[in-house]
C-alpha cells in the first residue's frame, strides 16, 4: 500500500468556497430546514434543499460540464460535502447519486446513458440507491445471488436485495447481479457479475421498510420479481461488475461521512461545555477527540487527492473507514462519560440531550454499513502484503 502525498493541501479556491457554502447554510438554518442531527447524510431526505444546493453548482461538482457539472475537482468536492455533514444538512436524497451513482456512470457508462441521466443527477433532479448488499451478502458481495437473465432483447432480474436505502423515495438504483457462473476451477467468485441501472418504479420491484431503531423508515428490501429490463440498463461490460463495484467502494468508504456523521453532537456537547465550569480532564478528552478527528480527515483527504490524481485507493478507503466509524462510535461513549445527561428525542430540537439520542440509536450501522470493518481489516492486510 503506497501513498501518493504526505500533507494534502486543499485548492486556493477553498477557504472562499467554504465561506460561500456557511453562508448558504446559514440561510437555511434560519429558514428551519436544517435540523442539524447525527447521521443526516443518510437520513435526511429533503429533495427541495437538493436542488437548491444543485442551483448553486454544489451537486454533480465534479461532472465534466458536456454532462451538467461544473468540472470541479475531488478536493473542492470535499469542501463542500465537510461543511453540509458538519452542520447535518438533510443531504440524502442525492448523496448516492453524487457520490457513486454519477461518477461511475461517467466512467462506465454509455454516451446514451451520460446524456440521460448525469445532466439530471447534477441538477438535483434523478436520485439513486444502491442495490448490493442482499440477505448473507453484505460485506461478501461475491455471493449475491440476484440474477440477470438475457431476453430476446434485454435482460430479466430477480432476486432481493437487502439495506437498500431511499428505495421508497429514489428514482433508480445500480442493481449488482450475476449473469454468469463465477469461475470453477480458478475459484474467482468475482467473474461473472455485471451491474445495471434499474427504475425503482417499476411495478414488479416490490419495496418493503427495514426500520431502524428510532423507528425511521430509511433500508429497504427490494424484491425483484422478474424484473423485464432492457438491453441499455446494463451499466459497463457484462462481467465487469465486480471491477467497478471495487471502483465505487472506494467512493463510498473514503469520504467525509465515515467520520463526520456525530459531529454534530461533538459540536453540541463543546456549546454545553462552554456554558458551565469545564474541567480539565473534560477539556483533555475533547481535545483528543478532535485531534483523531483531525487526523482521520488528513487520511480521508488523501484518498480524495489520490482519487483526484487518477490512482486506486480502495485499500486506503478501506482504512477511512475502519477507523472513522470506529471513531464515530466511540464519540458517542465518549460524549455520554464526559457529560452525562438522560439522551430525550422529546427534548428541544438541535439540543445536546436530543442530538445524543440519535446518535445512540444510529450508533449501531456505523461500523455496518459500506462493509463491516471486519471485512475491511482484511482488504487493508492484503494490501499491506501485497505492498511488501
């Protein structure tokens, strides 16, 4: 495993994008749209805050302008996800779709299938999910066992995936299915996979609620009973889908939100500190809270430049992630030791004692979702090998 830079060093343009963004935010905090709560990345479906971020050219940034973006880079990216997960804007119904779902129809795709729907995903108006994980294949998406079948003149897919978020509410998903037999006798489960690009209103995808918790209606199953797709929802070669599946991942494990989704709690637990007599060892341990903090967003930007310069970095995302979710529950622990307070969702919205119960009831995904971090140790001591 190599690294690519020792410091990254974020755009000139930064420090005035980021003020740019605080301003936006700011507005709309006091409109009341922001709620500020643990986990909003994931949880907070506000299609109209979408497209507004998206009239500001802050959805799709990356995108080349031919398709709707605004051709900014991966590092200016991140300026703009790090301040709306700090201040837990409702982002989630274009997360997966700026994120993942456009960047790898831009490297995968058709010009057909650009054309079609990368103009819309940067205008904040085509939202996506991801169709992975499935029951006993989550973390081993190497044995999923949702299958494509080729038609006279498409494709049929059935099966059900499994903690497919926004499915209810999204427009499409990138589906991960088989469409051939891995391969015998070199034992590579990876063959013969390919991926597609599914409308999630199809009337024979059956969405059924997985709740959390808290009770919120976030994961889904998806049943796909012989779902009749045509030719032009394969999304890359067949048999190509576990390349880019890899591909994407990178983009899933790497970014801000493996490591920010409690900050607002840190934020809130630091405003009740400053309003009371703060003890030593209370300073000393957010102290060495924020500096892990700051030292898991210096290996996330890495993985942002290296993505940005062209190389892989999936044994380094896997890293992000390992340890930034780690980091995200333990803030949890941590902030109820170091201001113990009874966690109330009837408590007044945006307070420490509300914040502290949403975070105690997502705590339990951190680690779990884009890949146990069991999983990921593993992808990180290949790479550690492989790099000898």
């Amino acid at each position: 495993m190599t690294s690519h830079h020792s410091s990254v060093q974020l755009p000139d343009k930064a420090a005035e994008l980021r003020t740019e963004v605080r301003d936006f935010l700011n507005t709309e905090r006091a409109a009341g749209t922001i709620m500020g709560r643990p986990d909003s990345w994931l949880t907070g479906w506000d299609p109209a805050f979408s497209r507004r971020l998206a009239e500001r050219g802050w959805v799709g940034m990356a995108l080349p302008r031919d398709y709707g973006g605004r051709g900014r880079g991966n590092l200016e990216r991140y300026v703009v996800i790090e301040e709306l997960l700090a201040a837990g804007a409702p982002v989630s119904a274009h997360w997966v779709a700026d994120r993942q779902a456009g960047p790898s129809i831009l490297r995968h795709g058709t010009e057909e299938q650009r054309r079609r729907f990368l103009p819309r995903i940067a205008a904040g108006q085509c939202f996506f999910s991801i169709g992975m994980s499935e029951q006993d294949s989550g973390s081993d998406l190497a044995s999923v066992r949702t299958r494509a079948e080729r038609t006279g003149d498409g494709w049929r897919l059935t099966g059900t995936k499994m903690w497919t978020g926004g499915a209810h509410v999204n427009d499409y998903a990138i589906v991960l299915a088989r469409t051939g037999e891995a391969a015998g006798e070199s034992g590579d489960r990876h063959a013969g996979l390919s991926q597609f690009i599914v409308d999630l209103r199809d009337p024979r995808i059956r969405v059924e609620p997985i709740r959390l918790l808290s009770g919120e209606h976030t994961f889904n199953h998806v049943r796909l009973d012989g779902v009749e797709l045509a030719d032009d929802a394969l999304l890359g070669r067949p048999g190509d889908g576990w390349r880019q599946v890899t591909g994407e991942l990178a983009l899933e494990r790497s970014g801000p939100e493996r490591f920010l989704s409690t900050l607002p709690l840190l934020l809130a637990l630091v405003g009740e500190l400053r309003q009371t007599a703060c003890t030593p060892e209370q300073h000393a341990r957010v102290g060495r809270l924020t500096a892990r903090l700051a030292s898991i967003r210096q290996l996330s930007l890495g993985v942002a430049a290296a993505l940005e310069a062209g190389h892989p970095a999936d044994v380094q995302a896997a890293l992000v992630k390992d340890l930034g979710t780690r980091f995200e529950g333990e803030l949890v622990n941590e902030a109820r030791e170091i201001l113990p307070v009874a966690a109330r969702f009837d408590a007044t919205r945006g307070s420490y004692p509300e914040l502290l119960a949403t975070a105690i009831l997502h705590s339990p995904g951190y680690t779990l979702r884009g890949g146990t971090n069991e999983i990921l140790r593993g992808i990180i001591t290949r790479g550690l090998e492989a790099s000898r």
